[in-house]
C-alpha cells in the first residue's frame, strides 16, 4: 500500500516537471524525495537519539517543587518512593519498548541482509548499551546513539534498492512469533536501568552530588 502511494506520486511528480521543466524531469522527482527523506530522518534522528541518551528522563517539574519544598514531612519517604516507582516502575518500561521498536524499525529498513530475529537483538542491546553509557557520560550515550543510525544511513545509500517496503512489511509480520523474546529483552533493559538507579543513588548518598566519579563529569552538561 505505502509503496504503491510513493509509486504515484512519483508519477504525478514525474509528469509534472515533465510539463514544466523537460530538461531536469528525468531526475527531479528523486531528488524531491532522497533530500525530504534524508532531512526527515536526520530530524527523527536528532531527537530520538537525545531523548534515548539521557541519563534523567524524567521532569515533572511541578512534582519536584513538591517535593523539595517540603523535605520535611512525614509523607515525604513515601512521595518519594511513590514518585520512583511510577517513573521507573511504570514508565520508563514503555519508554524502553518504544526505544526498541524505533531501533528496530530503522534496522528493518536500512539492514537488508540481516534476519529479523537478530535485528531485534542488536536493537535491544543498543538500547542497552546506551543506557548504560548514559551513567558514565551523557556525550558517549549520544555519540554511541547517534553513530549507528547514521552509519546505517551512510551505508544504505549506496545501495541502489535499500528501500524495500514489502521486505519491511515480511520482517513486521514476522515479529509476532519473537513477542516472548521481546519481552525478555525489553525486561533485561529494565533490571540493568533499576540497578544503574540504585549505584547512583549509593553513590550520591556517599559522595554528595558535587563530587567527580566514574558516574559523572563537570562538563557533562555541555551541548555538542
């Protein structure tokens, strides 16, 4: 169906500039397409790999006056645990399943040559490996989220037939049998978040917040 849409409207396109402007015709309509397509994939890049890099998520600003407002109250511990448990409890695994089909879904359309099982174990172990370099330094989190897309990019270029929507379509169809194995990945990615939260929050009970680690660095907040 989607390939069938691109299809006419490339005629369209096609016998458009064939009207207007014979001489470039013959290439115009895929130059439209590769730069709107490429520049829309850098934006969904730019901001998918920012929002998966970063260590602290969540900002429910309003909940944080809150809470540092009022330190003192007998309820407090249990906001707290409360609040925890939504972000991480709840949250933050869709978060992860959302992270994992976007891999995945970049990885069905740009590595052609790779079956659909192993796709989804290298999508989930980006994810996790993103994660992870997210509590040494946000800059290698985002160097590492933004290379592998991009490269991919890089690489399917070259290839004359890269974009293969009924190969896309197979692999989706196809997932349904791999649901528990997608599970187990998305549940590993999790267990892995909860124990980096948990070394984090000894380690600031420890050191304080001010104080430079393996988990933290003065310039981490510097943009690239």
């Amino acid at each position: 169906m989607a390939q069938e849409i691109v299809q006419n409207l490339s005629l369209s396109l096609d016998s458009l500039f064939s009207t207007i402007a014979p001489q470039i015709s013959s290439s115009f309509t895929e130059f439209i397409i590769f730069t709107l397509g490429i520049a829309l994939y850098g934006i969904i890049i730019y901001n998918f790999y920012r929002f998966v890099a970063k260590r602290d998520i969540f900002h429910f600003e309003f909940i944080e006056k809150h809470r540092i407002s009022k330190p003192q109250k007998a309820h407090s511990k249990f906001f707290n645990f409360s609040l925890s448990l939504l972000k991480y409890g709840i949250i933050f695994p869709i978060l992860v399943f959302f992270w994992f089909v976007g891999f995945s879904l970049i990885l069905f359309f740009l590595a052609k040559s790779i079956d659909t099982e192993l796709i989804l174990l290298i999508s989930i172990t980006i994810v996790s490996s993103i994660r992870i370099t997210s509590y040494y330094t946000e800059n290698l989190s985002r160097e590492l989220a933004k290379t592998i897309p991009l490269t991919l990019l890089g690489i399917a270029l070259f290839d004359p037939g890269f974009f293969s929507f009924e190969l896309v379509w197979q692999r989706i169809d196809a997932v349904g049998v791999f649901v528990p194995k997608m599970i187990a990945y998305v549940f590993f990615t999790i267990i892995v978040e909860w124990i980096l939260r948990i070394l984090l929050f000894a380690k600031r009970k420890v050191f304080g917040r001010g104080q430079i680690t393996l988990w933290s660095y003065k310039k981490e907040e510097l943009t690239e």
